[in-house]
C-alpha cells in the first residue's frame, strides 16, 4: 500500500454513478467499425479506380450517430450524477 492510495480529508466522498462504467461501450465499437470500414472501402475504391456513391454515406452517417449516442451514453449526460439529488 502506497501514501498515495490514502484518500485526504478536505476532499469530499464521492457518489456512485447511476449507470455502470461499461454502458455505450458497445455503441462506441460499432460505430467506430462502421467509420473504420468506409474509410478501408473509400481507400479501396480509389484505388481500383472505381467510383464513389451517395450511398456509400450510409454507413458514415450510422456510424457517426452510434458513436455520438455511445459517448453520451458512456458520460452519462442523460441523467444526474448523483443519485441523491
């Protein structure tokens, strides 16, 4: 046990969260899978030569959209943090 991992006394106890740490971690994953795969897909593309749709934006527009919802969800912005106000 090190001095560090003893809590001081000025500072003030800290509440729990009222979701879990790994809440949104999955939207997180499959947004970012989504983002990664259209960019492998557009550098793929260019250099076969081939060209570029509007659809081919689907998958950036789902995969921006979970990844936003994930990091809200994971920060915990849609609730208060402290249970007891």
């Amino acid at each position: 046990m090190s001095w560090t991992d003893k809590v001081p006394d000025w500072l003030p106890p800290v509440g729990k969260p009222m979701r879990g740490p790994r809440q949104g971690r999955g939207l997180i994953v499959t947004g970012l899978l989504l983002l990664a795969g259209f960019f492998v897909f557009v550098v793929a593309m260019s250099a076969a030569g081939g060209r570029h749709t509007l659809y081919s934006l689907i998958p950036v527009l789902l995969g921006v959209t979970l990844l936003i919802a994930g990091l809200i969800r994971r920060n915990n912005a849609l609730g208060p943090r402290d249970p007891d106000r």
